[in-house]
C-alpha cells in the first residue's frame, strides 16, 4: 500500500496576493458604483439623451426661419406644500432666438421648506438642441412661510434643429420643470431641546 501524499503547506504570500486582489476588485466596483451617475449626468448633458437639455455660454450665432411651439410644463413632487406656475404656457419662436420665460413659486405653507427643480424636454430627441443660458434647476431654494419667489430661464432652440431629418419635423417641444423637496437642515441644539421639553417659555 502507498503511503498518503502530505498536503502542501499553503503559502502566505498567495494568500495575501488573492486577499489584495479581491480587496482591489471591492474598491474599484465601488469607486464605479459611486461615478455612475455623475458620468451619465455629464453624458446627458453633452448629448441631450432622455431629454436633457443643453447648457450654453452665449446664444445663438444665427437665427432661421424654422417655428417651434415651446409648451411649459410646470409641477409640484409628493410633500411640498408650494404652488408652482409658469406666467406664459406657450411660445412660439424661431430656432436661434433668444428668449426669457418667468415661473412663480409660492410657499403655502406655515414654515421655511427648501426645494430643488429637474427639468426635461420632450420628445427626447430635441433635447440636444434645446439652450439653457440661464436656469434654475439643480439649485436648493429656501422659501419662508408664504413667500413667492420668481425663477426665470432664458433658453434658445439651436438652429442646426433645422438641418436634422428627424428633429427637424418636431413642431412642439415641451420643457418640463418638477419642484422636489430637499432635506430640511437640522435645527438648532437650542431649538431641538425646547421642543423635546414642550416648547420654551417665556417670562
């Protein structure tokens, strides 16, 4: 009868190379992870895709004599208690024009809430011709207790709209602005205690 092979020690170094690979592999799918959606936001934002708009330094260098309807869709998310309107629903205007639209929001409610606007053009495939030289999307607003605010863009539709087969055929193109509430900052120790106490009293 042959005598049983001894087992090959293991080595520590193996161990240690698999460990930093795996350990590697963690760190770098997470770093992924983490970069996704500000790269596909950049992405978005360089090629219009899913209806993102473009964001320009200086308007048009020429204007065409191409007519698009541009609707304004404005609206409110789940828990804020704000009233969100646009002064003009609809505009006309020729591709290369630079014009101006003013929305009004109102806090109806009795306390400071903070919001954030998205916004997206529709159909999908104008989004790349859609200029935004001023907007204010992306940015918290904090209304007091009833307060109105006006918010205005100032956008211009590329005239290259007018040399593309497929967008140029689009007569309508309908930006829409959504309001969502944002974490309220936290309160004051002060302020956190006086409540947890029943409120403060004065003398």
């Amino acid at each position: 009868m042959s005598e049983p092979v001894a087992a090959t020690p293991r080595s520590w170094k193996r161990d240690v190379k698999v460990g930093l690979s795996a350990f590697g592999f963690g760190v770098f799918m997470f770093g992924a992870a983490y970069a996704a959606v500000p790269l596909y936001n950049l992405f978005c934002q360089v090629t219009g895709f899913g209806g993102t708009t473009m964001r320009a330094e200086r308007p048009a260098d020429r204007i065409v004599d191409h007519a698009i309807d541009i609707r304004f869709d404005s609206n409110v998310g789940p828990g804020l208690p704000w009233r969100f309107r646009v002064d003009t629903a609809r505009q006309t205007v020729r591709a290369g024009e630079t014009h101006t639209m003013t929305y009004t929001v109102t806090n109806t409610s009795d306390q400071p809430v903070t919001g954030m606007a998205t916004y997206n053009v529709a159909p999908a495939e104008t989004g790349r011709f859609f200029n935004k030289l001023e907007c204010f999307c992306f940015t918290e607003q904090t209304l007091q207790p009833h307060e109105s605010r006006e918010f205005t863009v100032v956008y211009f539709v590329d005239p290259a709209i007018a040399d593309d087969a497929e967008a140029k055929a689009t007569n309508t193109i309908t930006l829409s602005y959504t309001f969502f509430r944002q974490n309220q900052p936290p309160r004051p120790l002060a302020e956190q205690q006086g409540a947890a106490a029943g409120g403060t009293r004065t003398n």
